[in-house]
C-alpha cells in the first residue's frame, strides 16, 4: 500500500528552480514526496504524461466582489472568480478589502471574509486604507495584520478613493509598526486631473483619450514619489501594476540602492495597447484600464524589466466590470458620457497564465522557471504565503497546475468562466494551456470542466515574514513610525 492518496505521475515538474521528470505524490492535501516511479499501489493516479506539473497559479492583485462607496459590487462574487481561477490554473488569490470613508475596518474586514468564505479559492486580503483617520491608524492597522491580512493597499489616484501624501506617509509608518507591506497604486492625481479637465474642455471624450488623461509620465513621477517617502519611513513597499519602462526605471533605481521595493505588472500590458482603445463608439471601453496600456516598445521594455528581475510579479488586477449589461458594469452611467465616467478595469483571472505563458515562454522571452517564479513563487514570497504556496515541496499545499506546453487556443470569453461578459484578450492565439487544476490535493478543473464544491475556500493567514522587515535605514536617521502621529 503507497503512502499516498494520489500520485500525479509522469510530468516534468517546474518549480522556480528545476525542471524534472517525477512523480508527485500527495496525501491529506499536502505533497508528500517527489521522486521517480513513486508506488501508486492503492493511490488515484493522476497522469501527467507529456504535461508540465507546476505550482496553482497565485495570483495578489485581483479585485473580486469589491464594494463600491454606493454598496454595488465588481460582479464577479467569490464563488464565480474562483471557477475563473481554476480554469485557468491558479489556486491562490489575495484580493481587496476595502474601506471607504470613515469606516472602522474591522467590519469591513468581517464582510469580505462572510463573502470569499463561500467562494472555492483560498484567499487573502489587502485592506485598502482611503481615510487613515487616528483610531484606524492606532487601533484598526495593527488588528488587521495581527489577524493575518499582512498588506496594506493606497491609491494616489481616483477622486473617492485616493491618500494625499501627508496621508500616505501615515499609512507608510502604521505599516512599518504593525509589520505589513504597503501596495501602491502610484499615478498622480492632480496632474491625471489637469491633463483630463483640458481634454473634456477640448472635446476629447471618447475612450480613446483615457491613455491621454494619464500618460507614462504621471505613473512614473508617482512611483518615484511613493518610493521616495516609503525611503523617509523605511518602509518596504511593492508598485503595483506597472505599464512599462518608464516607471520599472524608477523602481530599478531603487533596487540598486537596496531599498525594499518591488514591482508587479499584469497581462494587460503586455498584450493591450492604448491603440486598443481607438475603436469606434463605445468599444474602446473594453480596454480601458488604469494605468492605461501603452505601445509596442514599452511592452519589450516591460519584459526586459522582467528579464532584469525589477518586475517580479505578474498578477491579474482582474476587474469585473461587464461590457454590455445596461446600468451596470462599463455602461454603468451610460454610454454617452466622457471617459472619465467608464469604470477601469479588464477581467483577467483565467486568462492570466496562458498569457504569461504564451507571450512569455512560447515566445521565447523566459524560461519555464521564470514564469513558475513570476507567476506562483515570488508572489508566495513576496506576501508571506511561501514555502506553503508557490512551490512544490514536501509539506507544502498541494496546489498544481497540469500543464499542456503545446496546445493552441483561441481565447475566447466561454473559456474564461467569469460573470464578466467580455473579454479583452478576445481572438488572442495563445499556445500552452492547463488542462487539470489540482487545489489542497483535489481535481478542481480538468478540460476547462471546474468541478469544486462552493465553500471550500480557505483563509490563508499570513504571519510575520523577514522579506518584508524594514532596513533599520533613515535619511535623517531619525524612526518617525516610532511616533503616533
Ligand atoms: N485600475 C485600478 O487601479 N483598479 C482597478 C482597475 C484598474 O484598471
Ligand atoms: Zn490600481
Ligand atoms: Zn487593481
């Protein structure tokens, strides 16, 4: 009798490592060994023949069910994105919890677990903080993170939603006392506000104009800004969502100084440009996200970003706005309004890893080490889930994706298995597809088929971690996150 409950047998197993031929055996959820001709004798086997295995795609920037300040939601719920993840390979996700203004956020905290508990993904949060008033920085912060949702998240843009500085550098320091990473939405907002008054003013209405609103330039003066005062608190942080060189320059540059900082970028820019956005009428909408897409020479320069290791991260930013549902989604206030009133975002939870494959390593960009790395293993580290998620190790979950490196799909809206009507990568050839998703030990997913019971999410409580401990470095040498203020 094995010592296993399943044994996925026969693939080439990726981690960010290695790549070698072995079995996978599994028992009570978890990976107990990998070795060669493991004994299958009274265990379910799982063939992998001529199939990559890899770590379930994790996936740290994704936006599911998340309330609006007028109590609507993105309209994916929890149990719906989580079929959107199995079908395409990703086992993990950390989404949003997020506080509007005046708000505590321990109850804001307890509806979005009520909410992803019934979803099938494992899952945790980034409290997004918008109002940082004193019992939320003394009390609130340190809550939050001691309760395991161990980063923050601010934007520096968007009318309802952004922090000044002043408020930013609050945020910063409840961080570095509480023991959590900062996530920053970094585009500025005043000059994204000047740039859109003169555009409305002139006409310039149409969807095509939202890359005018907010070029390359405001996303890297905000980047440089939020890394600047992350550097005054010692505080470590990650740029989420990076369109391309001009910004991974300023993240770059920091790295070499050894601050803790790191950068994430998403499919979007690397399938999607602005041009997109230049269709007739209201079309444009689909593509429509924030940062904006870019063109042709920044996406190479975002993969020589990623190449460099100054982008380590490839997440989804997935956003559940429909296309043509009346009322809600992009049409939410109409459809003869200005850009500035088309809710930004594209869907992307399944269509995440066949993109980053396709462009990425059928193309010849990385190796498939890269892409497990970029895609499971250093989100994992990065947000303090590792060596439990991201890898395939004895002991840790036993979280796979099988993986067919040659198969050619069409993507196509059905296959992305999201409430979402649209997709942005629709007609996009891609070639590499998952063919089973393994989630805790259980099939979830084979032939785009997601067979996993409501419910059966987990939360993924994230301790203290020492990637994220500040450097003990001050400009001034002076530690203000010492002090309450
Ligand atoms: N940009 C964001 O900052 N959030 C959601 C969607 C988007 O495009
Ligand atoms: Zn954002
Ligand atoms: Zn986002």
């Amino acid at each position: 009798m094995s010592d296993f409950d399943q044994v996925v047998r026969g693939g080439v197993v990726v981690t960010g490592a290695d790549a070698v031929r072995a079995d996978v055996g599994i028992w009570g959820g978890t990976v107990a060994a990998i070795g060669q001709d493991l004994d299958t004798s009274g265990a379910q086997v799982i063939d992998a023949g001529g199939l990559l295995v890899m770590p379930g795609g994790i996936d740290t920037h994704c936006h599911i069910e998340q309330l609006e300040p007028d109590g609507t939601s993105y309209e994916d719920t929890f149990e719906i994105a989580s079929a959107a993840c199995f079908a395409g390979g990703t086992t993990s996700v950390i989404t949003f919890a997020a506080q509007f203004k005046g708000q505590r956020l321990g109850p804001v905290l307890a509806e979005y677990h009520r909410r992803a508990a019934l979803g099938m993904v494992d899952y945790s949060f980034h409290q997004i903080i918008n109002d940082p008033f004193d019992a939320v920085i003394a009390e609130d912060v340190p809550e939050v993170v001691a309760s395991g949702v161990r980063s923050l998240k601010v934007f520096l843009t968007y009318d309802d939603v952004r922090v000044n500085d002043r408020q930013y550098l609050r945020v910063l320091a409840a961080a570095r006392r509480a023991g959590a990473l900062v996530t920053v939405h970094a585009e500025n907002y005043d000059a994204i506000g000047w740039l859109t008054e003169a555009l409305v003013k002139a006409g310039m209405t149409a969807p095509k104009y939202h890359p005018w609103g907010r070029p390359t330039v405001v996303e890297r003066e905000a980047t440089h800004r939020a890394i600047a005062l992350a550097e005054l608190i010692d505080q470590p942080i990650q740029i989420f969502h990076v369109s391309g060189p001009g910004p991974a320059e300023e993240i770059a540059r920091a790295q070499a100084r050894g601050l803790k900082v790191w950068g994430e970028t998403c499919p979007q820019y690397l399938v999607l440009q602005a041009a997109d956005m230049d269709r007739p009428g209201f079309e444009g909408a689909k593509f429509m996200c924030s940062p904006a897409p870019r063109g042709k020479a920044e996406t190479e320069g975002l993969w020589e970003a990623i190449r460099a290791g100054t982008i380590d991260v490839i997440s989804s930013d997935h956003s559940g706005h429909s296309f043509s549902k009346e009322g809600i989604g992009k049409r939410r206030f109409g459809t003869d309004v200005p850009f500035t009133q088309i809710p930004n975002g594209v869907p992307g939870l399944a269509a995440r890893l066949p993109i980053v494959f396709s462009e990425g390593v059928s193309k010849g960009r990385i190796d498939l080490q890269a892409f497990v790395r970029l895609t499971a293993t250093n989100p994992a580290k990065l947000f303090g889930l590792y060596p439990r998620k991201g890898t395939i190790a004895p002991g840790a979950d036993a979280d796979l994706v099988l993986w067919d490196p040659a198969k050619k799909v069409t993507i196509t809206n059905s296959l992305m298995q999201h409430a979402i009507d649209y997709t942005p990568y629709e007609g996009l050839d891609v070639t590499g597809w998952p063919v089973a998703t393994i989630a805790r030990g259980q099939v979830v997913m084979r032939d785009d088929v997601v067979t996993a019971e409501p419910g059966s999410a987990r939360f993924l409580a994230r301790g203290p971690y020492d990637m994220i401990k500040p450097r003990g470095v001050f400009p001034n040498g002076f530690d203000t996150s010492a002090i309450m203020i």
